[in-house]
C-alpha cells in the first residue's frame, strides 16, 4: 500500500512561526489546482504499488479549497489509482474554516480524518501567533465537526512559547482532553530563521526558546496524556488506540507516497524528489512540454540507514535489527550495536528482544541520540 500527499499552498494569514511554503494570495487558486490534475497525470506511474491506503491534504490550509476543486483531485486521484475502500484521508482545516455548510462538504467528500490547526486556548498567544481563529473559535469548531459525524479528529498545539507556564499548560492540556478528540499532535515552538519570529529574534524583540522549561512542559504532556488513555507512539503524536495517523505511521516506517503540488516531496524506497517551491513557477512548468519542475536526489546506503534510524527512532516501533540485517550491509549493523550500546548504559534507549525504542529519558534528546547512532 502508498500514500499520496497533496500540498495546498495558500493562508489566510502567515503565521508569525510558519516556515512551511505557502501564499496569502488566492489568485492562482484554480490555476494551480489544474496544475496539480495535470501532475498527477503525469505521475501516475511513480508508485509501483498503485494501492493507496492515505490521501492526506496538508498546507499551507487545505481547507480553503471549494467543494469542487477537492471533488476533482480525488476524482483524479481514485480514476488512476486503486483507492482502499477504508482509505484514510485527512484534510488540513483551520478552526475559523469549519462552519456548518463547509463540514457538509467535507462529509460528502468522504473526508474521514480531519486535523485542524488549534494551536493555542489563549487569544492573547494566538494573536501573537497570528492565527485567524480565536480560542473560543477552537472549542467550538471541534464540537461542531464531531456533532456533524466526524469522529477521528486530531488537533495540533504548540508549547514553549513565552505564554507557556507549567500552570497554564495544564490547563491546555485539559481543555484539549475535554474535547474528546482521539489524536492530539504537539509540537514544540522552534524559530525559523525567515518567519517573522526569526527576524524579531534577530533584531532582539523576541527572546530564544527556553529549552529547559520546554522540557518540563513535554514530560507534563506526556504524563497527563498517558494517564488519559493516550499512546506515545511518535515524539509528538499522541492517539487513542485505533486512532493513530496511518499516512504519517506509514511515513516513519518507510512506506512510500507520492507528493503533489508546490514544495511536495515525494519517496519510491530509492529516491526522493521535490517539487519547486513557488506557485507561479509550479504552474508554469507543469504545463510545459518539458517543463522541469521538481529536484530528485537518489539515496546511498548510508543516506537510506540514517533516515531509518531518524525516523524509526521516534516512534514506539523503535529500530528493528532484524530490519537492519535484512536492508543494509552487515558493517552498519555492526556500528549500530556499538554505538547503541552506550546509550543503553545511559538508560536513553531501552533493547527488548531486538528492537531499540527510546525512553522517557531517551525523548529530551531524541535528535541528538539518532544523529550519533548515524552511519
């Protein structure tokens, strides 16, 4: 089974922490949802698996596609692929997108899977965050979705910002546990050299991420959901059992997916590719006889290992040595079971049978750990 990816490239606003691409303008919205038809036409021989168990519209704010422009990808999309009948697809939506009219639409798109982009309960945090929505506009776009049927909902938050305090988390985390949902998606606030936040740190309007308070506030999450019937199953993803994310599990654990329309990337098991970041110029190329639109990179041994244990190592899956064994020469193994050997001393990584997965430990330093186990 595979997965396809589409990125919808356009905000209402540009959020003062985003670095993913996209415009505030919709002017070549139409344009460039033709353009994406067209390349999917062209790509249609990409995945040797033609099954597709996930569609996923991520952004930039998917939600601001018409009824029409989503109907015609996944007319597409289901016309040249074989879609799983229990195909999981998601659809990127902001709180203040989710009225009643545009939640009829997403039922009769046979959306199943709805993210939507919360972020904070705090107005005073969004309005620095500058989001769109309101905090009561988060409640109760949740609330309106699942009375609508929508019942595999995820929501994302964002923690270690200067508005974030141990007492004030709690309390997120607790409204976001009240809501119901099954999948909670948390991440922590990083600043991007070219977002605003990355020129105000710059220019000493904005002060760098305190990562020990960070800390505290990831082993509070941790705690509090853990207690509340949620799994740890990737750094920052949290479900109930039956609710994990396939299109992302399926991304940590190597399946490969297709990626369509501006910046997306794309992974057959040998190669990755990706498209140009720039709406005009995706657009211009893809109708082009010969246009050039994408950059395609093909992996080493080593390139291909270290990714395994990036991602692998994130997950309660953890790295399978028998994975290793079976996929890569025996001298990355052997360097694996060296170096990992420390970090099993230190009580970071726990081995049970023959498989490595982090500890509570392990997780404050999950990105350094795997850059050390490299090859």
């Amino acid at each position: 089974m595979s997965g396809i990816y589409i990125h919808i490239p356009f905000c209402k606003k540009a959020c003062h922490y985003c670095d993913f691409y996209f415009s505030t303008s919709l002017r070549n919205k139409g344009a460039l949802v033709n353009s994406i038809l067209s390349e999917i036409d062209q790509r249609v021989n990409y995945l040797s698996d033609k099954s597709i168990q996930t569609i996923y519209f991520g952004g930039g704010t998917p939600s601001l596609l018409s009824e029409k422009e989503t109907f015609l990808i996944l007319e597409k999309i289901y016309k040249l692929f074989r879609v799983s009948n229990d195909a999981e697809i998601t659809m990127e939506c902001n709180p203040d997108d989710l009225n009643t009219e545009k939640l009829k639409e997403l039922k009769r798109q046979e959306i199943t899977r709805l993210s939507v982009g919360l972020q904070s309960f705090n107005d005073e945090e969004l309005i620095w965050m500058n989001r769109a929505h309101t905090a009561q506009e988060s409640e109760s776009s949740v609330k309106r979705a699942q009375d609508k049927g929508f019942e595999n909902i995820t929501i994302d938050l964002i923690y270690g910002s200067k508005f974030s305090n141990p007492t004030n988390w709690k309390s997120t985390l607790n409204k976001a546990i009240s809501l119901n949902v099954p999948h909670i998606s948390s991440y922590n606030l990083t600043i991007e050299d070219k977002t605003k936040l990355g020129h105000d740190l710059k220019n000493k309007k904005e002060n760098a991420i305190d990562e020990e308070k960070s800390s505290e506030l990831f082993l509070e999450m941790i705690d509090r959901l853990e207690k509340n019937d949620f799994v740890h199953y990737e750094i920052s993803n949290f479900a109930k059992e039956g609710f994990f994310s396939q299109h992302n599990s399926n991304y940590w654990r190597g399946v490969h997916y297709l990626g369509l329309g501006p910046s997306a990337h794309s992974f057959d098991g040998e190669s990755r590719q990706w498209n140009v970041a720039n709406n005009s110029l995706y657009i211009k190329k893809i109708n082009e006889q010969h246009g050039h639109y994408f950059e395609r990179e093909v992996l080493t041994e080593k390139e291909r290992f270290n990714e395994y244990v990036l991602t692998s190592l994130r997950t309660i899956w953890g790295i399978e040595l028998d994975y290793l064994k079976k996929n890569f020469r025996s001298e990355f193994t052997e360097g694996f079971i060296t170096q990992v050997s420390h970090f099993i001393k230190q009580e970071t990584i726990l081995k049970k049978d023959s498989t490595y997965t982090l500890t509570e430990k392990g997780k404050l330093l999950a990105d350094k750990i795997a850059s050390d186990l490299f090859a």
